[in-house]
C-alpha cells in the first residue's frame, strides 16, 4: 500500500505560487474523486483558512463532506 504525506504548508505555497502567475484569476481547487486519493475531509481542512472564493467537487456526497469541514461556498459539478 502507498502512503502519501501531505504538507499543508507546501500545499498553501503552492496555491500562493499558482495564483501570483494568474493574480487577475481566481483559484477555485477541485476536490474530486477523494481529492484525487488525497484525502476529501484532509484536503478540505488545508483549504479551509484561505481565501479561495469557492471549491469545487463532483457530488453530493462530496459536498457533505466538504460543508462540515469548512464554510468555503462550493460549486457542485
């Protein structure tokens, strides 16, 4: 089994970097599918503090999960 360590400062920085390439753009990360094996509730808990205007996920499930982590408004695809 694989284990993957995720860092929420590295994952923030990221974010930062991301959106100082595009600073007219909004960042609006996408929580799909566990957050691509990440973790749905762990990714949501990194993200929860910063200034994204929404996040996305592809479900109803997903969306449940993500509401009692954070109060970031989502986009449901």
């Amino acid at each position: 089994m694989n284990i993957i360590w995720l860092r929420k400062k590295i994952l923030l920085e990221n974010m930062e970097y991301l959106q100082s390439i595009q600073p007219q753009a909004s960042i609006f990360p996408v929580l799909k599918s566990n957050a691509y094996g990440h973790g749905l509730k762990q990714i949501t808990k990194m993200l929860s503090r910063t200034d994204v205007p929404y996040i996305a996920v592809d479900s109803y499930p997903e969306y449940v999960v993500v509401k009692k982590n954070c109060t970031i408004p989502m986009l449901i695809l």
